[in-house]
C-alpha cells in the first residue's frame, strides 16, 4: 500500500494543482460580479436583419427603455447587437435579393398600377431608393410604413413610432426576465 502511495502522490499533486488552477482562471466566469452584493445584469442579444431608420429606431427605443429599468449595465456589455451590415456573406445573400427588386419595381410601374404600398418588408426597404426612383419616373407615388421615407421622397409614410414600439418590447422582455409567464401577456 505504501509502495502505490509513493507511486501516485505526484500523480495525485498535479490533479489537484490543476484544479486550483482551472478554478482560479475561472474564476470571473463563476461570478458575475467581484462585489457579492453588485446587481448582475443578464445577457440580452439584440438581432436586426438590416440597418434602416425603422429598425434602428425600434432598437434604439428598445435599449433606452432596458436602460431605464435598469437592465443594461453601466458599460453596455451585457447588451449585444447582431446585425449582418458588414458582414459580407451575409450582405451578399442580401444583394441577390435586393437585385429582384428592380425588376419587380419595373414590372408594377409598367401595369399603370396608381400607387405602390411598401410595408416593412426589408428587402423592399433596403432599395427603397430605387423603388421611390422608378415610381416618381413613372409619376406614381409611393406610400410606406415609416414616417422617415417622407425624406427620401416618399409622398408620406405612415407608421408607428418605431421609437416607441422598441420601448414597448423592452417593457414585456423585462416583465418576462422577471418571471412573468410569456403567455400570460396580453
């Protein structure tokens, strides 16, 4: 017995030597906070399809009103924003089908059609340029779901807050992280 206790204490020193280790280079992942009496905050990711006004004032109203009810920490890092905007493959998946939009564009103004609606589909908003072009070319106008669109000539658009719209989705992501039954939303 004392011949395998000999054997095993350097064995059995660096199992526990590497433990130690493994727990104290751990150790910030097992607690949120060197302060034990610090709030955590939880790990909120945020995801948009694609930068336009709409959607990024829906999250700018989201992340102030997550602010204001004091779930985003004071350095923001809880609070990730995932977004395909620069991300190449996925902004070439875009473009193919942006690309369409011309000819769907082209197929609707040449049908006399009297006025062309754009809801908040985001591949028609992310070539609402082209889309406003072809139509005023063709003297149509155009309406949207985002008051923004007035700007880029759009006759009007008429929308919610968007703004707003991300602050309500704040109130029911927080009524949810703090034990709130989804379904029992209405």
């Amino acid at each position: 017995m004392k011949n395998i206790i000999k054997h095993l204490w350097l064995v059995i020193t660096l199992i526990l030597a590497t433990s130690l280790i493994l727990l104290m280079s751990h150790r910030p992942q097992r607690f949120t906070h060197e302060n034990p009496g610090a709030q955590a905050y939880p790990s909120i990711a945020v995801m948009q399809i694609t930068s336009t006004s709409l959607l990024d004032s829906f999250v700018t109203g989201m992340i102030s009103r997550l602010e204001k009810k004091g779930y985003c920490a004071p350095d923001g890092n809880n609070i990730r924003l995932y977004n395909p905007q620069g991300d190449y493959g996925t902004a070439n998946a875009i473009a193919v089908n942006t690309s369409e939009v011309s000819d769907a564009a082209r197929s609707l103004t040449a049908r006399n059609v009297d006025a062309v609606w754009i809801g908040g589909d985001t591949v028609a908003m992310a070539s609402i340029g082209l889309i406003i072009s072809l139509a005023q070319q063709a003297g149509i106008p155009v309406f949207t779901n985002d008051p923004m669109d007035a700007e880029k000539g759009a006759l009007f658009g008429l929308g919610a807050d968007y703004h707003t719209v991300g602050q309500y989705t704040a109130d029911m992501a927080v009524a949810i992280l703090d034990g709130q039954p989804p379904q029992d939303m209405s």
